[in-house]
C-alpha cells in the first residue's frame, strides 16, 4: 500500500545506497550515552574481527564519541546529566578504515577548536607522544572536562591527520565533522 502520509513518504533508499556505495560498517545518529559506547564496542569487535587494529580503531571511535558527549552543543538530558547528540561513522576503503563523527559547536569555540587541531597536526608521533604524557601530568581544574585530551589520543593512533569541517549553521552555532584515518592491518 502506497503512502499518503507525509512522514512516511521520505524514501530510505537513497541513504541506504549511499551508506553501501560509502562502505559504511557502523553509522549512527543520535545521543550518547556510555551505555551505548559500550553496544557499539561489541558491535565493532564483531564487525571488524579479523583486523589486527580493532582496539585502535575502537579507542579512536570512543575518543570521538566522548567528544559528541562532552562537546556537543545539542544536548539531552539523561540519567547520566546532559549529554550531547551528534553522529558517527565507520567507513571501510581498499586499505584503510575512515571514521567521521559530527556535532553542533558554538561559534565562540571554533578557533580554539581550529588551533587545537592545527597544532597536534604538525606533531610528529614522537613530539604527540611527549605532550600527551606532558598534559596527563598537568593539574586540572576541577571544573574541566580534560579539554583536548581526546584528540591527541585521536592523533596518536592514527595514520594522518586529523581533518575537520565546519559548516555554518547561524551566528551562534556550526556543524563540525572530524574525519580520521586507519590503515588496515
């Protein structure tokens, strides 16, 4: 029976097809909670068995998913507090595994943001792995959320750079994708 309802008459198959055509193992879209962290763990264990670098590809999926969590600018409320909504994605290519997550930001922390980035993307794996060790013997305030810590662990365990995207959404806030690199096995 065909349609009427407008709610309804959005065809998936052009998500579906792109989603196929992208590769895309694990997609998922919306809040974060450590519960489901901790179902998205089994599922890629599952998903990617036979890869010698499961545990990186996982540990660079967790550090991106806290981001959403801590980081998002679209909240909501749980049982756990506030937590943030976003979207993230596994995608498999010949010889590498791209994973891209996305969130709202505020506009007022894009350059901060920009310069986090920018800066853990001229490290070398040896000048990444002396300030990450640098910033865990750091004293944080009470009130932090360990600001930045998350993207040099990204930057550590993966084989590029880390690539982020902002898109504007009003004078308030934007759209950032994070998109990062593992080679295959």
């Amino acid at each position: 029976m065909e349609t009427s309802n407008r709610f309804f008459q959005k065809s998936l198959y052009s998500n579906y097809y792109e989603l196929l055509e992208d590769k895309v193992q694990l997609s998922f879209k919306g809040s974060f909670s450590h519960e489901v962290l901790t179902e998205f763990g089994t599922m890629i264990r599952s998903i990617l068995n036979a890869e010698n670098n499961t545990r990186r590809i996982f540990g660079v999926f967790v550090e991106l998913a806290q981001n959403i969590i801590l980081y998002s600018d679209d909240l909501e409320e749980s049982s756990q507090g506030k937590i943030g909504i976003g979207m993230i994605l596994i995608e498999e290519r010949l010889d590498s595994y791209y994973i891209r997550a996305g969130n709202t930001i505020k506009n007022s922390e894009i350059d901060k943001f920009k310069m986090r980035c920018n800066s853990l993307n001229s490290m070398n794996k040896e000048e990444l792995k002396v300030f990450y060790q640098e910033q865990i013997k750091k004293e944080i305030p009470g009130d932090s959320k360990n600001v930045g810590l998350g993207l040099v662990e990204i930057a550590r365990k993966i084989d590029s750079k880390i690539e982020f995207m902002i898109d504007s959404i009003d004078n308030i806030k934007s759209f950032l994708t994070l998109s990062v690199e593992i080679k295959k096995n």
